[in-house]
C-alpha cells in the first residue's frame, strides 16, 4: 500500500515552506501524484454612503486575494519544478477563505492529507482539527517548529478496539510496514468473556504483522 495522491495544504505563506518540506519527499519516497491547494475569501460586498455597492473595495479585496494566491502558487511550484514530480495546483475561493475545509472535496480523494499545526495566536482561519474530523482521510500534521521527520522508524498506535483506532492504524499502514518497530498501547482495556486484558491488542498486532510490521504491545 502507497499514498499515491497527497493534498498539501498551504494556508498562508509562514506554513507553505514546512508543508512542502515535508510533502514533496513523502510524494517522491511513494510515487504519489501532489496536489497543492489554498483558498482566499471571497471579498464581502459594503455599500458606500449612498447604499450602492462599493465596486472599488470589491476590487482591491480580490486584487489582494489573487496577489497572495500566487504567491503560494509561486512557493509550491518553486519546490517542486524540479522533483520530477506529478502534480497541480487549485487555488479557490470560499466564504471562510480557509484551504482546508474549502478543499474537502479534493481531499475526500486523497491517500493522506498534510497540513500544518495551527499555531498559538496563529491564523485563526486555519481550522485544521475540523479538517482532521470532517475530511475522511488521514491528516499529517506538520508542527510548527523543530525538525521535520519523513521516515517514522518508531511508531506508537493507541488502541481500544474502536473503529476510530482501527481506521487511525490501517490508514498509517505504510508509515507502520516502514518503521522499524511499532508498540500498540493499550490503557485499562475492559475485561471480557471474549479475552483478558493480557489479550488486548493481539488480535490488531498479528494483523499488521502480516503486512510485515514489527509490532509488539503494550497494555
């Protein structure tokens, strides 16, 4: 199993430079086709004193919003001219301006999503814990600081038995089936007629090795 489709989204230029540090070598490693995607707001109609539209602020707001609109697009296709790469770029334009949930029908096509973790006092428009929730796909947050990792060779999947843990651990199989080791967590799990809490996580843990994973558990 590849990501053969990644969405990167490039909510403002701050986040672009991380996103695609860490989009474009997951893209080559997996062969995948990159789409960047960003959106502006659409310009909101105010009425002059004279209650006719005000055609002048209606132009500089969409002059302003294609400006930073290609300069994202210059940014991603600065870093991935010469990948060699597949890829395309969607600018849009929404009410909220914001290029996650404005590209949810683009990435309820994709393999995995990656998107850059909201900073504290960030933009406030950069909703990217309704994108994790309402997208279908795996998200790959970027952190907004400190090295950017690729290659996961330790990986730690928490597991309850939910359908939500086993979405979470079948969509991470190819970062899983690379690492060099995997531990399943298990905190307190309930005690069943169907299997102790000793038992808790075998069953996911032998699934995964059949894909090759090097998995052991922990309760």
């Amino acid at each position: 199993m590849r990501f053969k489709t990644i969405v990167a989204i490039l909510q403002n230029e701050q986040d672009a430079e991380r996103v695609l540090d860490c989009a474009i070598p997951l893209a080559t490693r997996f062969q995948s086709h990159l789409i960047g995607i960003h959106a502006e707001t659409l310009p909101v109609p105010y009425t002059s004193a004279t209650g006719f539209p005000d055609t002048e602020f209606l132009q500089v707001s969409a002059d302003m919003n294609r400006e930073r609109a290609e300069k994202l697009q210059a940014v991603f296709l600065r870093h991935i001219e010469n990948s060699g790469l597949s890829f395309e770029w969607r600018s849009l334009e929404s009410f909220s301006g914001d290029s996650a949930l404005t590209g949810i029908s683009s990435v309820r096509a994709a393999d995995l999503i990656i998107a850059a973790q909201r900073e504290t006092g960030g933009d406030p428009s950069a909703d990217v814990d309704t994108l994790v929730y309402d997208a279908g796909r795996p998200v790959l947050v970027v952190p907004h600081a400190g090295p950017l990792v690729t290659t996961f060779k330790h990986v730690l999947l928490a597991w309850n038995g939910s359908k939500e843990a086993a979405r979470a651990a079948f969509d991470a199989l190819p970062f899983i089936t690379e690492a060099e080791k995997t531990d399943i967590l298990v905190i307190d799990p309930p005690e069943t007629l169907d299997d102790s809490p000793e038992a808790a996580g075998a069953e996911i843990a032998s699934a995964l090795s059949r894909h090759g994973a090097t998995v052991s558990v922990s309760v």
